[in-house]
C-alpha cells in the first residue's frame, strides 16, 4: 500500500515538472512553412521547440481554433484544398503552449486528365486551371515558357481549359496557367505551379542479335535485345524455343543476356519480348548457333569507276562458306595490310577492303584469310590470290551508248521503210502483168481456108487489150 502511494507521488511531481516546464517561457514553439501553395499539392510545416526532456504532440491549427493535423514528429503535413488559406499556429500537447502564427494563401492549380499527366502519342490531354476564388476571370496558357494562343492548332483553349485531342511528342513539357481579373483599373494576377506532362512513345518491335566470347575454357553468348523506338522503362523478356529464360526491367531501350553455348551446337531458336503496360511485342527468332570457320574462302571483286568512267578503286569483299563469327586479314603480295593505309581501307569489321587509287604501288595479288574471332587458337582459312590493276579500263559513258543507240534505231527505221515501200512497189507492178496477161485472143471465123485439118495455114492473130473505166458509186 505505501508503495503505491509512493508511485502516485512521484508520478504527480513528475507530471506536474513537465508541465511547468513546457508552460514556461524558455520553451515556446517556433512554426516555420511555406507562405503560398496550391491547390490539391501537399503542403508542411515544421514546428521545433528544444529543451525539453520529454517530447509532446505537435498540433497544427488555424487561427479559428480547428484542428488541422496532429503527429508527433515536429513535421506536420496536410493536402491543400479550397478551405486551407488562411493563419496557422503550432500547439504543444501537453502543457497548450502555442507558437507564432503563419500565413498561407492558395493559389492558381492545375489538373490534369489522366492524372498522371502521362499518355501515349495519339491519346488526349485536358487541362484545368482551378482557382479557389475570384469573378470575371481569364485565363492564359504557357508551354515550356511560351504562351499558348488560341490560333495554335496544337491546342483547344475555352474557359480554363486547355484540350489536346491527338497528343504527340511534341506536347510533351511544362505546362502552367495564370488566372487573371481586373476590377477598377486594378489588375490581379495568380500563377499556377508548372506540371509537367509526358508524352510515351510506342515501342517498335525488338531485334535479337548476339556475339560470342570466350570465359576461360567456356564460351558466352551475348544476346542483345533492342528497340529502334518508344519511350522507357521497358521490361525485356528473354526466349529459347518458346520458354522464358530471363527477365529484365530497364530504363533504356537495350539490354544483353549471357548464355552459354558450344560450337557446332544447335541450341534453337532465341527470341525477345518487349513489353509496356499496354504494349507487348516480340522480335523474329534468331537460330542460337556458333558455326566454326571452315571450307573455301572467296573474294568478290568490285570495280568503281569516276565520272569518266575511267577505273578509280576497287571494293574487295571476302566470303567464307561458312562461319558464324569469322575475324578477316588482308594480304597484298603476301604482305599483311593494316586497317588503314595510304591507298586502302577496311569496313564491316574487316571483311570489306576499299582500294581508293589503283597504281603501281597498289597492283598486286590480294588475298584474305578468315578465321574464328572467339577462338585464338583457330587455324586460317586463306583465299586464292586475286589480280589488282591499273588497266586503264575504260567502260563506254552513258552518253555515247545512247547515241549508238539511236543511230542503231534510226537505221531500222529506215531500213524498215525502205521494205515496206519496195514490197508496195512490187505488188503494184505484178497487179499489172496480170491485167495484161488475161486480155482476150479473137479468131475471124470469116478468113477463107481457116480450117484444114490436112494443111498448115497461116491464121493472123489480133491481141486486143481491154480497158475498163470503174467507177465508184458514192451513196449520199
């Protein structure tokens, strides 16, 4: 019993310190905060006070007595709305002491649909410019800095709203408003806070590609997945045959799996997946096999020529029957060829040489070999040697084959011409022969001693040649 009483006492005294040191003086709380917010944004305030040995329970009111919010930390945060401009004090709980006072004034705010404010190219956009309060209103517009005006057809302005009906990349940035009114001569203006609105692009379809190389003793696939477009993070997916073998969100439009491999063997098809909260597509499959350098090597010459048509270079490329991954050297006249040089160059990794001047010192035999670029140890597999030189080729211009062209089409033109009037001409004069040869042969029957069937007389003939005048009978 006396124990307890004990307790009770020291609790009491205990109590009754507290209280009087946080009612003293020496401990009043000091209310720090911002002056102006916005509506619906999330504003806070801080409310410090040292000293004291026990901490309380920070309340911040406004200056109507109304209980904003309560914590126990010293930061004390709430959300804007119409209702929030007005004082604001701090109060200490226990013991009541209070703290200086604050003004807070809302201000112009913006709203968005969706909110959000982020949409796919081809989506709409509406935005509002929300204030607490205020009559005969007008409103403008800004974006990235620059205001907005009804003649842009970017945009649709009325009232206080701002409507895009197909977005593209270039809506996407800072958006802000400002509400204006003007009562006697005397202007007042309210700037929102700026929103900032993201445009997302769709994403292309990936592309798998891969290179090898060796870890040791083993050998690593590098499996690229990557889109041309589209606007990150997109979360990548990995697939052999059809089965998820990895997964990777990034924040990019590239990424790269590793998966062992062997040479020679056919592991299958790898593909990728691409994927966005409402997009998913998946690149073509790429067969996952490293096949080893091997069989015959040949080179595929080139010729290039100025505008002359005079030969000037030449573009050397190197195909080996097969190989996956080959690494290529160059040779002239047996002598190794560096990537660059006075009258060369090599592209494609080495499987293109360009010689840009064919002189004395360029002419040779050229020859290249190829081998496995994963494999140090790899033998070279070398072409036959191939003859470049400064021949002095000349290939006939455009021009000229087209004049010999059409000296070549003029002379059948006229040849054919020719054939056809002599053809005519021939038709004509065989129509002739035969209207002479079918004139008629009279006998006069009245000539004494015509007929002897025992005797030979001598019968005088008459060849009478016919004309006939035809005329046409033209109908009305």
């Amino acid at each position: 019993m006396g124990g307890s009483v004990y307790f009770l006492f020291v609790l009491y005294l205990v109590l009754v310190g507290l209280v009087t040191e946080i009612g003293g003086s020496d401990f009043q709380p000091v209310l720090s905060g911002p002056n102006r917010a916005y509506l619906k944004s999330r504003v806070q305030f801080e409310c410090q006070v040292s000293g004291l040995s026990s901490p309380p329970t920070y309340e911040l009111r406004k200056d109507d007595g109304r209980l904003i919010t309560t914590d126990v930390n010293t930061v004390l945060k709430f959300t804007v709305t119409e209702e929030s401009e007005g004082k604001y004090y701090c109060r200490l709980n226990p013991g009541g002491q209070t703290s200086n006072t604050l003004q807070l004034q809302v201000g112009v705010s913006l709203s968005s649909e969706p909110d959000p404010a982020v949409i796919y190219e081809g989506g709409s956009l509406v935005l509002r410019c929300l204030v607490k309060k205020g009559s005969y209103l007008s409103f403008r517009w800004y974006h990235n800095k620059q205001e907005v005006t009804s003649q842009s057809k970017l945009y649709q302005l009325s009232e206080n709203t701002l409507t895009v009906e197909r977005a593209g990349e270039q809506h996407a940035g800072i958006y802000s408003c400002m509400a204006s009114n003007q009562i006697d001569d005397s202007p007042r203006f309210s700037s929102s806070q700026n929103l900032n609105v993201y445009v997302e692009q769709y994403i292309s379809a990936p592309r798998l590609t891969f290179t090898v190389f060796s870890n040791g003793s083993d050998l690593i696939a590098n499996i690229s997945c990557r889109l041309d477009r589209g606007s990150p993070p997109v979360i990548f997916h990995m697939l052999l045959n059809g089965v998820e073998m990895f997964e990777k969100q990034v924040s990019s439009l590239e990424t790269w799996f590793l998966l062992p491999v062997s040479v020679g063997l056919k592991m299958g098809a790898a593909q990728c997946k691409a994927k966005k909260e409402i997009q998913q597509l998946i690149s073509d499959p790429v067969n996952l096999e490293v096949v080893p350098v091997g069989g015959t090597v040949q080179v595929v010459v080139t010729y290039l020529h100025d505008v002359t048509a005079v030969v000037t270079a030449a573009r050397l490329k190197c195909v080996p029957s097969r190989g996956t991954f080959p690494s290529f050297s160059w040779t002239l006249n047996h002598t190794s060829l560096p990537s660059v040089g006075e009258f060369h160059g090599l592209g494609q990794h080495g499987q293109i040489l360009v010689i840009t001047d064919i002189t004395a010192a360029s002419s040779g035999y050229y020859r290249c070999a190829v081998k496995d670029s994963f494999d140090n140890n790899s033998t070279w597999v070398e072409s036959s040697g191939i003859l470049i030189q400064n021949t002095d080729l000349v290939v006939m211009p455009m021009e000229v084959m087209a004049f010999v062209f059409c000296g070549f089409l003029l002379m059948v033109i006229i040849g054919g011409t020719f054939c056809v009037l002599w053809n005519i001409n021939r038709r004509i004069e065989k129509s002739h022969n035969n209207q002479v040869n079918q004139s008629g042969t009279i006998i006069d029957p009245g000539v004494t001693g015509a007929v002897d069937s025992h005797e030979t007389q001598s019968i005088e003939m008459k060849t009478v040649v016919m004309e006939f005048e035809v005329w046409r009978v033209i109908p009305d």
